[in-house]
C-alpha cells in the first residue's frame, strides 16, 4: 500500500498542502478549527511525517531503532554493542535513543523512529507502551521488548527472569550468613526493580530469622547509591549486615560511602554487598563487587535477530525469550 502524502491529507480536509504543512510546523498560524480538522485527517490516514523522502522509495530504512532507560548505565551500552553486532552482520546500523527514565523523551524518541521509518524499533520501556507499539505495527514497524517481557504477548521480548535474579541475590547473602538484609534500588514503577525485591522477599520469606527492609532510591544511578550508604552510615544500631543493591551502579555508591574515609566500615566483614548487571566495573571495584549476571550483550543480539525475522515475516509467532540470570562472587560478599 502507498505511504499517505501529504497531499491525500490536504484533499480530505479540504485545505491546501501548505495549510497541512503549517499544522505539522507552525500550528499557530492556522485556525484552531482548521488545525482540528487536519489532525483529523492525519489520524484518519495514518499519515506520518517522513523526513527522508528516499526512504519512502524504498521502504524501511537500513536503521534499527533502539531505546534504552539510562544511557549511562554500562549494562544497556552492552546490550546496544550486541545488538549492533547483530545489526552489522545485516548490513543495518542502530540508533540509539535514551529514555533517561521520562515517558515524555520515551514517546519522542519512537515518533522520531517512525517518522524515520526504521526498520524495527528495540525498547527497554520505561511506561506502559503496549498502545503505542500497535501504532507503530500498524504503520508497518515491529518492535522487540528488551530487558522486559510484553504484557501484550503479540510482541516479542528479551529479558532476564529478575524476580530469580533477586531471589538468587538474597539467597547468597544468607548463605553467607547475614541476616539484617537493606534492598537499595528505586524507582519501583522499573519493573526490573520491583522483580528484583519480589525475589529478594521470596528469599526471605523462606527463612523467618532473616530481616528484609527496603531503601527506596529515586534513581538507579551511583550518587543514589552513596546517598542511601551514607543514610546507612548515620544510623549507629541496626545497620544491615547485608546490601543488595538493584544494580551494580547503586552497588558502587553505596561501596563508596562504606569505604569513605573514617567510616570505619569493612567489606564484606561488618556488611556484605552485592549489585545486579555484573558490569566491568564491578569486577573492578575496590572490594571486587559480588553481582548478578545478566547476558546483556546476548540479549541485544537475540533482540535483533527476532527483530528481523518478524520484519521480514509478519505472521511469525511472537517469542517471550527470558534468560536465567547468574550468580557471580567476588571479595564483596565472600568470607
Ligand atoms: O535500568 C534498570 C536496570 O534494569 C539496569 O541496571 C539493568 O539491570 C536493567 O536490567
């Protein structure tokens, strides 16, 4: 079927294609009752903007789209490396977008993809995205969930089972035998987050001498971990004897504010700490972090390989691929 023009949106409501181009660039200029009908029209037609003419000629473009939470997080730079790689071997690149956590930039980015008319779009939501990502495949571009399993079954997706990541976490540490145990992670509308303590409260509930508070964090960043170690530092009893942090950057904060200076705190002697993602920063720390491994580069590669079997096949089963994560020990947790 032809891509709308925007000349099919001018005929049906009734204005020139110039009009349509002041409603898409300089609403201001058009009669409000005017703006209402052309946006009627575009809804109706499915129009959407394309800023590369050439791509219309020949379809998709030779470009995957890929939304990630925290750009900054080394976990998603290796799912990106991965699924670039796989991306690569297609003879497709990849864009990466970065939700930074906000619904707001995570629509930007995928109206961006679809005015681009990528090939396929890769997201590791932040929102509940499941209305948005039958637009996007009604306009004819697929999307592959990572790092989330889809409420929507009809999407396929690529994550780890975090709810066993975080059991796994808390059952270490009580072998280890700590039993004040501190969940630090936040924010809980990441459902990463949120799976990790339903694991982590799984371990405990099977081991009634153990205790499980939760420090909630605004962010899954360093500075919101050392925040939440030196919050733990000030309190002189009942400190944890155990930390499991949602992810290795939180780990890393809250093993800076522990090592500071004079808090007379050791690892793991006093308190044991483990993170989540296994980065390679973590294996670098100071007290070598204990953490959970997630495949991450895998995934981005796995998530662009069903990717591009369902953009060249749209009738292909949607898969809901879920890898198991894996405990790693280093001097954090260990003795
Ligand atoms: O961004 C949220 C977290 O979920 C990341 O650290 C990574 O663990 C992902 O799975």
């Amino acid at each position: 079927m032809a891509a709308v023009s925007v000349r099919d949106v001018a005929r049906r409501a009734g204005v020139s294609v110039g009009t349509v181009s002041n409603v898409m660039n300089h609403p201001g200029k058009v009669a409000p009752p005017t703006v209402e009908r052309v946006q009627a029209a575009i809804v109706e037609l499915g129009f959407i903007r394309n800023d590369a003419a050439r791509q219309l000629r020949v379809g998709r473009s030779k470009t995957i789209g890929l939304v990630v939470l925290d750009v900054r997080n080394p976990f998603f730079t290796d799912v990106a490396r991965g699924a670039e790689d796989e991306a690569a071997r297609a003879g497709l690149t990849v864009t990466l977008g970065n939700s930074d956590e906000s619904t707001d930039r995570e629509a930007t980015y995928l109206d961006l993809f679809e005015q681009q008319r990528v090939h396929g779009v890769l997201i590791s939501p932040y929102s509940d995205i499941t209305e948005r990502l039958r637009r996007l495949r009604d306009h004819g571009i697929r999307a592959v969930l990572v790092d989330r399993t889809s409420s929507d079954l009809s999407f396929s997706s690529v994550s780890v089972d975090d709810i066993a990541g975080g059991r796994l976490a808390v059952e270490h540490l009580i072998a280890q035998g700590r039993r004040r145990i501190a969940f630090v992670g936040g924010p809980m509308a990441i459902r990463q987050v949120s799976d990790r303590l339903e694991g982590a409260r799984q371990a405990v509930a099977t081991n009634p001498d153990v205790s499980l508070e939760v420090i909630e964090i605004d962010a899954l960043s360093v500075i919101a971990g050392r925040a939440a170690g030196m919050q733990l530092l000030a309190r002189s009893d009942a400190r944890p004897d155990g930390i499991f942090a949602a992810n290795d950057l939180v780990a890393m904060g809250v093993l800076q504010a522990l090592m500071m200076q004079g808090a007379g705190v050791s690892v793991p002697g006093e308190i044991a700490l483990i993170g989540y993602d296994d980065i390679d920063f973590a294996s670098a720390a100071v007290v070598p972090l204990s953490s959970i491994r997630q495949p991450s580069s895998l995934m981005g590669r796995t998530a662009v390989t069903i990717l591009l079997a369902e953009a060249d096949d749209p009738d292909i089963e949607a898969r809901q691929v879920v890898f198991q994560p894996e405990l790693v020990v280093r001097a954090s947790t260990r003795g």
